[in-house]
C-alpha cells in the first residue's frame, strides 16, 4: 500500500509498542522507525526481538529491543524503566498492541479452564491497564495512547468468552483514561481489528479470511497500520475515547439477515 506520511513526521517521537514482535505489532513498529520515531521492540521471545531490532537498523530505523511480559508487574516495570533510560525520561506515545485470543485452547466457558481464563484476561486486558498506569507520568503533554481491542470485545464469539470479556474491557478503559488524561491534551484511542493475517495467502487462508468481511478483502499485518499512523498523528488531534473499527465490515453481520 502506498504510504501517505511524509518523510520523518515521527521524527524525535518516542513509541512504546508492546507486542511488537508479533504480525502486526511489528508491522507497526517498522513503520514508525521508517517514519523517524524511535521504538521499542518488545515480547517475550528473545530471537523474535532480535529479528525486528536487525530489521529496522538495517533498514536505517532507531530502535530499542526489550523483553517484556505483560503478565508481570515487575517485568513491565523493568521494561519501561528500560525505554526511558533511553529516551531521557520522555514517551510521546504508548500503543498497548501485545495481546491475542485462546487459539487452539479455544473452549466454551464451562469447558475452559481457570489457567487460561486468568492468562486471557491478564494478557490482553491487566497488561493494558498497568502498562498505560506506568507510563502515564512520563507521556509528553499532547502524546498519545492507543489500545488493542477487537471485533469479538464488540459482538462476542462462542469460545471466546475471556477474550471477549478481556477486549470489552479495553474499550471501556480506553474512555475512562480519555476524561483523565485530557486536560494533557493525551489522546486516548483504541481499535478493533477484524481478521488479520498472520500466515500469508496460503492453503484456504485467502478464501477464509475474505468470506469475514464485506470488502472481500485479505489483509496482512502491514496491511492495517494506516489507522494506527493516523491515530498517532495530529490529523487525529480532535479525536480521544474512540474506538475505531477496522475490520471490512465484519460487524455489520446480522445472522439470518444477509
Ligand atoms: N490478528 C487478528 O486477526 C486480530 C484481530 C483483532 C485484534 N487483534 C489484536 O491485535 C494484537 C496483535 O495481534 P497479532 O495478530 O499481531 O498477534 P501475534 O502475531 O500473536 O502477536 C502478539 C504479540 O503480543 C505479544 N505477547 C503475547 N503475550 C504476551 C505477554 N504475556 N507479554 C508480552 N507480550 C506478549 C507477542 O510476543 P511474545 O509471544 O513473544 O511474547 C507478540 O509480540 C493483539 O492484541 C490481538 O488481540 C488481532
């Protein structure tokens, strides 16, 4: 896809990114380094990180990579004490990316066990919310903050239940935080993706993935970082509370109706 940003419009910006060693975390943060920001590359695989950080310095990008697990409170708070050592104390932005669904331990609420509930919910919802909490004192007058929610955290989906309950949750924090941090002129946002790749066209991934939405349409991790751009840009400098979709269409499915 074409790029619609100048030349290092993120220049001297900050990005915190957790989950950017995943598909699309780190979509976004090769894409911020290549627009001038500096970024941390962070996960809790050690190879995966050092595969990004190579990446985008070979690619000429300015970049941090740090092991982080945002199940712990001790490691997120290593983590962060980590980018600010190197950014002199100062985030502009914090994209709260690191998350995921049960997958294959996908299993109605009565089937599923207490072990992955917990996880689902730490992970995607207790990381958000204590990643934001560190970071907080430290995220520049008119930064930003965006959250990963998804389309089930907005309809639900049978043997998602935590994950549902976990992405729901995101949404209502993503507003709660808005009101505080606005007199910062912090802007707050979240997005919910649809289906995204993380397997390229293969087998009958490209047909699957085209019948979840109404644009017919197949999209990768680099795919979908436009609104992450925009979000973080001041093209967005009226927008906070928002939860902006980002799924072709996915939820306007009415069972029966189409
Ligand atoms: N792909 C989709 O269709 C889709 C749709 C809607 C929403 N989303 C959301 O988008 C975000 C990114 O998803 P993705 O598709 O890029 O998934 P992915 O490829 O599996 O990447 C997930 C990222 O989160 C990190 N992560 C997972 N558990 C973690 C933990 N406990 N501590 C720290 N990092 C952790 C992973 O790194 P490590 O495993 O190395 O720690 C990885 O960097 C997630 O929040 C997901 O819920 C995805």
């Amino acid at each position: 896809m074409e790029n619609c940003y100048r030349d290092n419009c993120f220049k001297d910006k900050n990005i915190f990114i957790t989950g950017s060693t995943g598909n699309i975390g780190s979509a976004i943060a090769k894409r911020f380094a290549n627009l001038g920001a500096f970024v941390s590359v962070c996960g809790r695989n050690r190879e995966q990180i050092q595969s990004i950080v190579q990446y985008i310095e070979d690619s000429g990008g300015n970049c941090i990579g740090i092991e982080l697990d945002v199940s712990n409170n001790n490691s997120i708070n290593n983590a962060i004490a980590k980018f600010l050592k190197a950014t002199d104390n100062r985030i502009d932005g914090l994209i709260n990316c690191a998350g995921g669904g049960p997958r294959e331990n996908r299993a109605t609420l009565e089937n599923q066990t207490i072990d992955m509930i917990l996880k689902i919910i730490n992970t995607n919802l207790i990381g958000t919310i204590l990643c934001t909490k560190e970071c907080i004192p430290y995220i520049s007058d008119g930064g930003f903050i965006i959250n990963f929610s998804s389309v089930i955290g907005h309809m639900g989906m049978a043997e998602y239940s935590e994950y549902a309950a976990a992405k729901a949750g995101i949404i209502g924090f993503t507003k709660a935080i808005a009101k505080e941090l606005g007199s910062r002129s912090i802007r707050v946002n979240s997005v919910s993706y649809g289906m995204v790749s993380r397997y390229g066209k293969e087998g009958k991934s490209l047909i699957e993935h085209q019948k979840t939405n109404y644009l017919n349409a197949f999209m990768m991790g680099e795919d979908v970082t436009g609104i992450i751009m925009f979000l973080a840009s001041e093209e967005a400098s009226y927008i906070t509370g928002a939860d902006i979709l980002v799924d072709g269409g996915r939820v306007l499915a009415l069972r029966g109706t189409d």
